[in-house]
C-alpha cells in the first residue's frame, strides 16, 4: 500500500518529478563482489543459490549495502521458467545455462504447458516476500522475467548459442511450431509476472536479450507481439499502487517507436542508442532506461565520471522533463572493480541534481 521511502525509481518510470536521476545496474548482484562469490560457494552452485529464498535474499541486498542504489532486483534467472516447464535447467561449469530436455521433437513442443507459479516456481515467490521484508521499504523491489523469444533461444538450443541456427531453422521452416512455444511461453510469463507481483513486487522487467537478432520483420512477428501480450495480461495496479513495467530488448533502438505502442511504461536501452534521439522519437509515451556501455566501468574514475555525466546529458539534452533511470546498457561484468561502481553511483546522483530543480 505504501510506497518505499525512496521512491526516485517508480517515479521516474512513472514520469513523476524525482530530485535526481536514479540508478540500479543490471546484475548488481553478481560475481563483481566477493561477497557474492562467498554466498554462491556457501550454496555449493548458481542453481541452488537461486532456489533458497534465504540466500537468494541475502545477494539481493549485496550491492545495496556497498552502492546508494535506488532499486532492489530479485535475485534469480530467467531461466527458471523453461526448468518449471520441465526442461531440466543446470549449469556446467565456464559453459554457461544449458536444458537435459531441450525442445528438438513436435510432440515435445506440443506437450508444453505453462507451469502454476506458486507450485513449481514457489521458491521465487517466497524470495520475494523475504526480500521486502529484509528491505522494509527503504527501496522498490524489481521482479522480471525473460520474453517468450529470448527464453525459447535457450530451450529450443538446448544453451547459449553464437548463431541461433535451431531456433532460425524452426522459424523459417516451421514458424507454427515456434509460435506455439511462444504462445505457452507467453502465458507463463504472465502468470510468473502476476505472481510475482501478488508477492510484493513493485516493478517489473521483461528482458528480450536475443530480440535484436531477428530481422525487421521477425522481430514484430517473433517477439514484439508476445511482449505486447505479456504487457497486457500484467497487473497494471496492485494493492493501490501502480506496478511499472520496463521492456529491454538488447539492440532494439531501431525498433523503439514500436515498443513504445505495447504499452509498457518504460524501455530499456543498450549503448548503441543515443537516449535524446530516442526520446525525440517516442515523445513522452514512455520513460527510458539506460545505457552506458558496461565496459566503462573499467576506465579510470575520472572517465567513469566523465561518462556517466554524459548519458545523464544526453537524455536532458532532448528537452526538460524526467523520465529517466540510469542503468548499464546491458548486465555489469564480472571483472569490475567494485570501488569504480561507488563513483558512477555517486557521480550520477550528485550531477544529475540540477536538472531536476524545478
Ligand atoms: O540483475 C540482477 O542482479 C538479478 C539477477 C539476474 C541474473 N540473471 C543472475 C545471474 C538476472 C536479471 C538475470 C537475467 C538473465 N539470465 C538474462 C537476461 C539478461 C542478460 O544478461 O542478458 C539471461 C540471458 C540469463 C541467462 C543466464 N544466466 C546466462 C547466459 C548465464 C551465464 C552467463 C554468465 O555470466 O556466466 C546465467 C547465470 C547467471 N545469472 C549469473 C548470475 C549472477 C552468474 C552465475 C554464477 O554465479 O556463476
């Protein structure tokens, strides 16, 4: 019911006046700190230390006890959901995610089915609940999830994969094949989403990492369609409060008029785009997030600075008005001095002040 006592992240994606430019970085919680390292060795694997809500908990809150972060973000995977649906999720060691059952058969792909969130994907639902409880309203907490697209990479490649030919292959041959997994994919989504939301998220972030993979044409058809979906079936309001909802497909600026029309209230950006262009093009439908490249954080404090005051100037150089959260144009890696976070944190609250005095 009552909004967190720094709210600066809702209201901007919520285009409210805010006294600075908030900012959380995608996974702030990771193998960056070594504090983190120190939980997931505890928890024995990454697939363990998702699946306990305690320790799942205590990385959450990692990153906020070093960095004056605006939001909290679950800690988990997307991939959680394609392992409910039963594909067998694990992680072989410097190889990254990969499925025991991926999709290769028709009747496989027939016999998927949206798995019940508080069921299968409980231990999600009780890591949220402790996290706002640890967070006592001091920040909002994110929830997310993967898109239909990006998650369907994994499950129809069985893993990462550098040239996506599976899931092409299927999508030029046999397209009602992939819809179908996308459709069922979909559905989940919505329901991971609504139940993370009924267990105390304040925000939510669908991230389509492989959606600027596609062509013009495909990315309409393939994953813009099923965001719009998924959009659409989100609580936009829980317990009197509005649940924001950001959509991040990784080297989608071209495409940024189109998703502004789903109906989302924010966008994600990665560094390829320039934010004043952007929000030229897309007026005041959405608020945007982003987008220093995440390769900055390994430059010297001076240029960490020097770069972060300039996303901050790119975004108020399209005109006043907010509607900006500061992030990372993609996920924070793992070979980043923990120290130079603290002086893009700082350095972006502090600057970006005088913009929003009114
Ligand atoms: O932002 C946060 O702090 C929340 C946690 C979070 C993780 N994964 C933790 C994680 C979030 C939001 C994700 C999303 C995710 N997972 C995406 C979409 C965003 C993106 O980065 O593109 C994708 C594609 C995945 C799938 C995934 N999970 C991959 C490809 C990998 C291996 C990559 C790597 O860095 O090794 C993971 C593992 C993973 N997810 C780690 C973390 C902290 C590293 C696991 C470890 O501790 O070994």
């Amino acid at each position: 019911m009552t909004r967190p006592k720094n709210d600066s992240f809702l209201r901007a994606l919520l285009r409210e006046p805010v006294e600075y430019t908030p900012v959380w970085l995608m996974r702030q919680a990771g193998r960056y700190l070594p504090e983190y390292c120190e939980t997931r060795r505890r928890a024995g694997n990454f697939l363990n230390l998702c699946k306990s809500p305690n320790m799942a908990c205590e990385v959450t809150l990692q990153p906020l006890a070093r960095y004056e972060l605006d939001a909290a973000i679950l800690f988990s995977d997307i991939l959680t959901v394609p392992d409910a649906m039963g594909l067998g999720l694990y992680f072989a060691e410097g190889e990254g995610p990969k499925f025991e059952r991926p999709l290769r058969e028709e009747w496989e792909i027939r016999a998927l089915a949206a798995p019940d969130p508080y069921d299968h994907l409980r231990y999600v639902m009780d890591a949220v609940i402790e996290i706002r409880k640890a967070l006592a309203n001091s920040v909002p907490l994110i929830g997310f999830s993967g898109s239909p697209f990006t998650l369907a990479c994994y499950m129809v490649e069985g893993g990462a994969s550098e040239d996506f030919r599976r899931i092409k292959t299927m999508l030029y041959e046999r397209p009602d094949l992939l819809h179908h997994i996308l459709k069922v994919t979909a559905q989940s989504v919505i329901g991971y989403l609504n139940a993370q939301i009924e267990s105390g998220a304040q925000a939510v972030m669908i991230f389509d990492t492989w959606g600027g993979t596609l062509s013009h044409r495909g990315y309409r058809e393939f994953s813009l369609a099923y965001l719009e979906q998924i959009v659409a079936g989100l609580h936009r309001e829980y317990d009197g409060e509005r649940i924001p909802s950001i959509v991040f497909t990784k080297g989608g600026g071209q495409w940024a008029e189109d998703i502004a029309r789903i109906g989302c209230d924010a966008i994600g950006l990665d560094w390829t785009s320039s934010l004043s262009e952007i929000r030229r093009r897309v007026g005041d439908k959405v608020a945007l997030q982003g987008n220093l490249d995440p390769m900055a954080l390994f430059a010297t404090p001076e240029v960490i600075a020097a770069e972060g005051r300039r996303v901050v100037d790119d975004f108020h150089s399209a005109g006043p008005g907010g509607g900006h959260v500061f992030n990372l144009g993609h996920g924070i890696s793992q070979f980043t001095p923990p120290h130079h976070v603290s002086t893009l944190v700082n350095t972006v609250h502090e600057y970006s002040r005088h913009f929003h005095r009114l």
